[in-house]
C-alpha cells in the first residue's frame, strides 16, 4: 500500500544492525519482512478510518480484528514486493540492508511466509468482518503486490501516483470493515493520502538521488528520469493541491474547527518546505521536506481524530 507503502531511513539503519550478541533471532527477518515502520503508518492510517467511521466509539472487539486482518494483507504485500524486487533491493544502499539481499531469509521462505500471512490475513476479514471489506483488502493486496510492483512501478516515472491508489485504501478499509460501506468521506481520507504520496516519496528520491541512479533502467523516478528542477516543481505544486485538499474534511462537513486549524498549520508548514526545496535541492533540504512530510500525515490524522471526539 503505497505512499503509507514508502520506507524511511531509519528502516534502513535497522536492517544493518545485526544483534550484537551473536544469537540468532528468527523471527526478526520475518518482521523486517513486512517492513515494520511502513506497517506502523498503515495501522494507524486504518484505525482513523475505523473510529471516522460511526459518530462515537466503534466496537472494540471488532476494530480490533479488522485491523489485525488489514495489517497482515499490508505485511504480505508488503513481503511480496520484497520478494519480487530483492535483486533490485541488493543494488541500493537504502534497502541492501533487508532481509533477503543480505540472505538472512530463502526466496522460498519468504514466499511462503507472505502466502501464510496473506491467507490469514483474508480468514480473519472474511470470518470477524464483512464481504466487502475483505473484497476490498484483496484487491489492495494484490494491487499492490503484483499490480504495482510488476507493471506499474518499472513502467513510467509516474508509478507513484498511480500506484498511490493502493497506497491510499487503508482508511477505507477500516471504515468498511465497521460500517460495511465504502463512504464518501472515507475516500476522502483516501484522497488526502493519495495527493500526499508523491511529494513524500520524491522528496525521499531527491536525498536518495545516487541510489535510484544505479537502478535507473529497472525503476525509473522522476529526478532521474525528468531531472530535480521538473521533481522541485512538481512536489511544490503537489503540496499546494495537497493544501486545498486538506481543507475539504472541513468544507464537506465531516469536520470542525479544530480541524480546520490543524490542516492549515500542517498544509503551510509542508507547502513551506517544499518552496524550500524549490530553493536548495541538497539531499539535507530534501530529508527534512520528506520528514515533513510524515509530520503532515500523522497529524493531519490526528487532528481528525481529536475533532472528531472534541466538539465545541
């Protein structure tokens, strides 16, 4: 799931830190499998949907497996673009570090750890929720996987923003899997990832520039392939869509002032350093706008959150 499917630096440093005592720890390859910090901003992405979704507090138990069920389909997804690219993976220095490049896990463990996880994944959506959210995390599970990773991804510098569909589906699937419906305002918390997702990642790809050279002829990314004035320009115009995009929670009625104060401060504060890297396209500029922009997407949905259970 894709621009909540983008991985940060920080998962990279945590591949490369063997533990220190020498012991083996089995499960750790699995987990960096389902690429754990890019899981976090999923989980947390479907558990807005999940508590948006009804006027006071979903059921518990319910949310709970729904989350657990949208998680897993995330984790073999996410452990089948690894499987499909860990070639590719081997090459750059930001993701030489996972498991499979580094041979901690077979290709073939792998591939049946995600099948085990994706199978599982589908019971407990199917048996704790309803049809059509477990249709609904399928298509994201394979949308992602095969679609994007596949045809999409080494296809066209814009794999970002169409595969941005998948990526912006777990606030719908959480709110489905309560109410069993796909709202409007569902998909606007959708549509909010979906315009996000592009700046977030070419920013990363900008301070990431020498690693995406080397695969150039696999995965082509818009700094590479249309160069950094052309990816400058696009991020700052993503994030002044992304601002007035922002604002419709609030336009639409599905939100109050709270929240309306909230995606101004957070919508300037990353249209702000994406002028900035309009100025200074160095690799420290562009991670702090990327790291902006994981600030923007965590609080815009907090903010959601805190309005939406906060009326004055």
């Amino acid at each position: 799931m894709q621009t909540i499917v983008n991985e940060t630096q920080a998962e990279t440093m945590t591949t490369q830190n063997p533990d220190q005592s020498g012991k083996s720890l089995n499960w750790r390859p699995y987990w960096m499998l389902c690429k754990p910090r890019v899981l976090r901003e999923i989980v947390f992405a479907t558990v807005v949907g999940i508590f948006l979704s009804v006027p006071g507090m979903p059921p518990l138990d319910l949310a709970f497996w729904a989350t657990l069920g949208i998680a897993l389909a995330a984790a073999s997804a996410a452990a089948a673009n690894q499987i499909i690219e860990y070639k590719i993976d081997a090459e750059m220095g930001r993701t030489s570090g996972r498991p499979l490049p580094l041979g901690q896990v077979t290709p073939r463990q792998a591939i049946i750890f995600a099948v085990m996880v994706g199978v599982l994944s589908m019971a407990i959506m199917i048996k704790f929720t309803n049809l059509l959210a477990t249709v609904l995390t399928f298509f994201t599970l394979i949308g992602y996987a095969i679609i994007y990773t596949v045809y999409l991804k080494p296809a066209t510098p814009q794999n970002i923003v169409i595969g941005g569909v998948t990526g912006a589906a777990p606030p719908v699937l959480g709110w489905c899997a309560i109410t069993g419906s796909a709202d409007p305002h569902a998909w606007l918390l959708a549509l909010i990832i979906f315009v996000w997702t592009p700046p977030h990642f070419w920013a990363l790809a900008i301070a990431r520039l020498e690693d995406y050279r080397i695969v150039a002829e696999k995965i082509p990314v818009l700094p590479v392939t249309d160069g950094i004035p052309i990816t400058q320009l696009h991020i700052f115009l993503y994030t002044i869509l992304l601002f007035v995009v922002g604002l419709l929670p609030y336009l639409t009625h599905m939100s109050g002032i709270i929240y309306l104060v909230g995606a101004i401060v957070l919508g300037g504060l990353f249209m702000y350093h994406a002028w900035l890297l309009m100025q200074d396209a160095s690799p420290k500029v562009a991670w702090k706008t990327f790291a902006t922009s994981l600030v923007y997407l965590v609080g815009i949905f907090a903010v959601l959150i805190i309005d939406h259970y906060v009326k004055f």
